[in-house]
C-alpha cells in the first residue's frame, strides 16, 4: 500500500509543559491526533483545581488556533493532579462539560512523592485520599496513575505498585481506573485479571527499546554509551516485557490502549549531571506506530489501540475524521527548538499526509 489510512487517534497521555516548551510542542501532537490529556505535573505551577484545567486548555487551545486547526480539529483534554492537600470539593467543582459543549476535564492523576518530573508534592499515603476518590467515583472522573513505588528497586518500582492497584480497583469497583505507561509483563498480566473498570496505557517508547537502548546505545562515532534521550520512568525493560508489551497492544484487549508519555526537556536538562526523565515522542508518532503494526502483520488491531479503546474508556465519542500516511521517507530532525527528538537522525518511512 502507498497510503494507509485510519480513524484519526488519540493520545492519552502526553506533556506539554507550559511557556515557550509549550508553544514548540503542541503543534505535533495537535496535527495527528483529535484529541490529547496533557497532564498536571507542570512547573512552576502543576494543575491542581478546576480553574488551573480550564486556564491550561484555553492556553493550550490558543496555540492550536495560531497553527491553523480548531477545537473541532484537535481538542485537548486535562487533568488536575492529585496531591496530599486535593479535598473532595475540588473534584466535586468539575463538571461533565467543559468548554464549549466539550467534554475537557476527564481525569486526576496521582504521582507517587518523588517518582518522576515534578513530583515533589507527590501522593505519600494512598489510603489518606480515599476520600478524594470516593467523590471521583461519584461523579465519574477518571484516576490516573503514575505505578510505582519510589523507594524500590529502580526496575521492581512498577511491579511493587501492583499491590496498590489491586487494592483500589477493589475498594472502588465502580472508580475508573488507569495504570499508566506499564512497562512490565508483570503488568500486563495484572491488567488482564484486574475488573473491566481497571485500564492500562502504553507508550511507543516502550514497544520499541529496552533497557539496553538506554544503557548500551550506539552512537554515530560507533562507540557504546548512556542515551540520556531514551531515559524516562518507568525506564524501559527486557526484552520479555517489550513482547508482552507489543503483544497487549495488539491484543484487541480493550483494556490497553495508547497514551504516548512524550514528554519533552530541553537538550541541556537531559545531557547533564542529573538527567530529566522523558522521551519526546511526539515527532514521529503515528510513523513509527503503523510501521511497527505492519511489521507485525497487525495493521487490522492498530486502530482499535489508537482510535478506539482509550475513548471508550474514557466515555468520549470516537472520531470521525481520518488520517492518512504515505511511503515516503524522511529524516528525523536532530533537535526541535533545543529538544531532541525519539528518533533524532534516523529515517522513517512513513509521513503524516499534509
């Protein structure tokens, strides 16, 4: 096939960080998806009420309207983060609908204390928010999560956090639930015992390297090293857990579904002494997507994971635009704007059409 063509997709779970980063790379995403959550954990200030959401889509949106689409094109979706201090009114004050008829505050996402970027005011006891998540519960609003557990073993984090998961799925049955970018087999096979209630997103990241493209990555000049660029948390595993990644995706289990995690720090802040989690996916997306579903001989269970499962979960209507990509090979640039992307250098044989 010269083209290939699908429902126009969703990305559950993307940053878009705030001022000039902000500007730089909502466009990406805006131009291959209907819809995208942006997530709270923004610096200087995270979003943390009603009104911080609105504030964030309407800021998010004007940058979508400068590059020529609409809020029918591409409507952002947004969270309040969950902390310690969150009280049961302020999920209470969200309503069903948000902007303009559109359904624009969809989750509360949870970072355990010190687990990633902008997790300083993290979530220490779980059981202390039962409260926050009743009320969750009562009017509908999604909890997201960040699955791990800080103070374990760097690669059993996820897996420790199982427990956890297990317990709220069961001490609030009718409470949506999403276990974020899961990165192990482990997960996985949790996921498919959990309730229907109880979902999982994956990453591109995560179907495509493993630990050893972080740690023994291959430069231009020949010579093995640490790949800042492919850093992120939950950080990539074996590759037995990249399989049974690929594998759930490509299920047609309605309970995984994407959400990128592309998730962009200016060169600097990851080639340094202390380097900032995250992988910036958002560049080459949907290419590198429909080229690994085609590889696979699964280009038929594709739009399911990107268009379909994740907006029935989310209680949203399915688009009805498309999206085409053609064969056509193109570079990947080194940098956009000081941030480098997944990818950098490498050529990729499919294009977003237009």
């Amino acid at each position: 096939m010269d083209a290939i063509t699908i429902r126009r997709p969703d990305d559950f779970h993307v940053h878009f960080r705030r001022g000039e980063i902000l500007k730089s790379v909502v466009p990406f995403t805006a131009r291959q998806f209907g819809r995208a959550m942006a997530m709270p954990n923004t610096s200087p200030e995270p979003i943390l009420t009603r009104g911080d959401a609105l504030k964030y889509w309407l800021e998010i949106t004007e940058i979508v309207q400068k590059v020529g689409l609409s809020p029918e094109d591409f409507c952002p979706l947004v969270t309040i983060q969950i902390t310690d201090e969150t009280e049961p009114n302020t999920v209470r004050e969200i309503k069903e609908e948000g902007m303009g008829g559109h359904k624009v505050i969809v989750a509360g996402k949870v970072y355990p204390l010190g687990v990633t970027t902008n997790s300083h005011n993290g979530v220490s006891d779980f059981r202390a928010l039962y409260r926050v998540f009743a009320a969750m519960e009562e009017v509908g609003l999604v909890l997201s999560l960040h699955g791990q557990v800080p103070k374990a073993f760097c690669l059993d984090r996820e897996k420790e956090f199982l427990d956890t998961l297990a317990m709220l799925a069961k001490d609030f049955p009718a409470l949506r639930i999403v276990m974020e970018h899961i990165s192990t087999k482990e997960s996985v096979d949790a996921l498919k015992d959990l309730p229907k209630t109880v979902g999982a997103t994956i990453t591109l990241h995560h179907l495509l390297i493993t630990l050893h493209d972080v740690l023994s990555f291959v430069g231009e000049e020949g010579s093995e090293g640490l790949n800042p660029h492919h850093y992120c948390q939950p950080i990539p595993q074996k590759l037995e857990d990249r399989g049974a990644l690929i594998g759930a995706a490509m299920s047609g289990n309605p309970k995984f579904f994407f959400g990128s995690d592309s998730a962009p720090h200016l060169k600097e802040r990851k080639e340094s002494s202390c380097g900032c989690a995250g992988v910036f996916s958002a560049p080459v997306l949907l290419p590198l997507l429909v080229g690994l579903f085609e590889f696979h001989g699964k280009l038929d269970r594709l739009e399911p994971f990107v268009s379909e499962f994740g907006a029935r979960f989310y209680g949203l209507p399915l688009n009805q635009e498309t999206i085409t990509l053609n064969r056509e090979e193109w570079v990947v640039p080194k940098e956009y704007n000081g941030i480098v992307p997944f990818f950098a250098g490498k050529t990729v044989g499919l294009k977003v059409q237009g």
